[in-house]
C-alpha cells in the first residue's frame, strides 16, 4: 500500500479537484486531532494516588481550540503540542528532586505503562516516564498472590506519640521478569526494592513510596554536591514482605513494624568501586560506620530544605554478613539511631 507521502499520492489522480483535496485534507487533520483529544480526555480523566496532576496548558487549550478550527493544526504541530502537553504530565510528577520517572495510577488495568505520543509518521516519546497501576490489595489470598508468598500485615496502627501510621497496603505494584528494570527515578529501579526471596517466583509483588525514592535522589544529588559520585548506590534492603521481614535473611535487629514492610524504607550504601561494600566516603583510610555518618550528613541537610520528607535515618556499622549502611526511610517525623545488625 502506498504512503499518503508518496510523491504520486492517491488522491492527486485524476478524479479529485484541488477544493477536493484541500478538504481531504482538512478532514485527515481533524480527524487526527478529534484521536488526540480522546487521548488527552483519557489522561485528564484519570485519577492518579495522591495530588492530581494540572494537566492544563496553553498547548491542551490549543488542541482543544483546533475541533472548531476549520483550519486545524497539522500533525507536526499537534504532535509538538501533545509533547508539551507529556511534559507537563512528568514535570509535574517529578518530585521535590525532579528525578522522578514514575507516579503511581488507578488504572483498570494493574501494570506499568510508558507513555509516548505518535501521530502519523512522527515519535515524540515523552522523557522515560511510568504510569504504574497497583493490583488491589484485595487479591491477596491467604497471604499469597497467586504463587507469591506475602504473608499478613498487622492492623491499622499508629505509632510513637500517635505521629505515625501503619497502614496496610492497599495495593501491590506486580513484577515481572519484563518490567523489574522500569526506572522509578535518575538512579533507582524496582529491582532494586524487591524483597529478596522466592527467587524463581513471577510475578513477584513490592511496596514503594515513591516520596523515599525522591528523598533518596535529593540526598545523592547533597552527596554529589558535596564532593561524592553517588552513581555505585546500591540498595541492600529495600521493601520487606511481613513473612519476610519476620523471618527471612537475617532477621535480628530488625523492628517487628519495620517501615520497610510499608515501602518507604530502604538500606542504601555507596559502592563506585564495585567491591560490594561501602566506599571510603570521608578518606580516612578505612571503611566504617562513619562512612554511613557521611551520608546521614546528607540526609540532615535534606530534610532541613525539605521538611515534607522528613523521616528516620540510622546508622549501622559493618559486620561478617555485610558493610556499613544507613537505614533512610519517609516516616513522617525525624528518627535518628545508631543500630546494629539489620534495620
């Protein structure tokens, strides 16, 4: 079949007068148009968790203004509007860090999907940018979704000086060997908050507070700031599981409400030179717990410019099963401890 862009396109043979083909052409441009509204009606009428996303823009005004335009816009220009349109989709999920890739979304339809725009022969994909959709916590069936063993959260409680709540889930984001690599932000996956069991079990089910992965960017963006690569972070703990939490890996130390069973926790190190452990972060000639100081440095003088982050931090020195780490996590008011063993 030929293309509409073919040097001898259909509709200049003989049969079509020049007033016919100009309101062919009118009419290829609204209909492109009217396809890009319902799109921008889907998004608009989403509901994403948490603040909604402005999706008015002089660019969305333009698009709309275009369906009563006998003169719409061509496809190059509507697909530079809807690009602008993405934009201020992501800029506005972005976080305080404006590291973001990700926001989480009721959908229908549990999954992760990349938004991009095309309109004829031009791709304009927006910035890597993920709508993720939860599966209802509600699937869950004696503690397991399908062959995935989750275990069972306590009831709804709150916590020290009643400042805190520990809510249960109300929804899992389901991964698959496929989508595990989907990035939430400049540094992070969701990989990299996956409880570590039941390594041959898919889809595997994870909690994560996007509000700690911003958190976390802005207390790399301080590191870097102040002199330190913070690209060989690594996650050692990320999101627990309750029968997890409980009983799996090395359980000692760790709180039986650890905030890592709620997703807005995580245990992070620095490693640039890829030896498994915490670098050298202050240049003392050794690896230690103030190396972990290093970053909780960090983490002050983040929360001090972003109080809506605030949360625990903890500090925690190496032992035979690992290096120094600091537990970060987004509970809500400031926590600072020296621990030992796992947090």
């Amino acid at each position: 079949m030929r293309s509409l862009n073919d040097k001898d396109r259909w509709y200049d043979r003989a049969g079509l007068t020049a007033e016919a083909e100009r309101t062919f052409e009118r009419l290829s441009n609204a209909l492109v148009v009217s396809l890009a509204a319902a799109w921008l009606f889907a998004i608009i009428n989403e509901r994403p968790l948490g603040d909604k996303i402005n999706l008015v823009t002089p660019a969305t005004a333009a698009v709309a203004t275009a369906l009563s335009d006998r003169d719409a816009p061509t496809a190059a220009y509507l697909t530079d509007a809807l690009t602008d349109v993405v934009a201020t989709l992501s800029s506005s999920a972005l976080g305080e860090s404006g590291k973001l890739r990700a926001t989480l979304w009721e959908g229908e339809q549990p999954g992760i999907v990349r938004a991009a725009v095309a309109i004829g022969k031009a791709l304009k994909p927006m910035s890597d940018f993920n709508l993720i959709t939860p599966r209802p916590a509600a699937d869950e069936r004696n503690g397991r979704i399908g062959l995935y063993y989750i275990g069972h959260w306590p009831s709804a409680r709150t916590g020290k000086g009643g400042r805190v709540a520990y809510t249960p889930p109300s929804g899992f984001i389901e991964v698959t060997p496929g989508n595990a690599d989907t990035r939430l932000s400049e540094h992070f996956k969701v990989r990299d908050f996956l409880t570590h069991d039941q390594q041959s079990v898919w889809p595997k089910y994870v909690v994560i507070n996007l509000k700690l992965v911003d958190k976390l960017e802005l207390v790399l963006e301080d590191l870097k700031e102040h002199g330190i690569n913070p690209d060989g972070v690594h996650v050692m703990s990320g999101f627990r599981t309750p029968q997890y939490n409980a009983g799996g890996g090395d359980p000692r130390g760790r709180a039986g409400l650890s905030r890592h069973m709620y997703g807005d926790a995580s245990d992070i190190y620095i490693d640039n030179n890829g030896n498994g452990t915490m670098d050298d972060l202050n240049h003392d000639g050794k690896v230690d717990i103030n190396d972990a100081r290093v970053i909780l440095a960090a983490v002050n003088r983040v929360e001090r410019a972003h109080p809506s982050l605030v949360g625990g931090a903890g500090v925690y020195a190496g032992t035979s099963a690992h290096g120094p780490f600091i537990h970060i996590d987004t509970r809500g008011y400031p926590a600072r401890w020296v621990g030992t063993g796992d947090s």
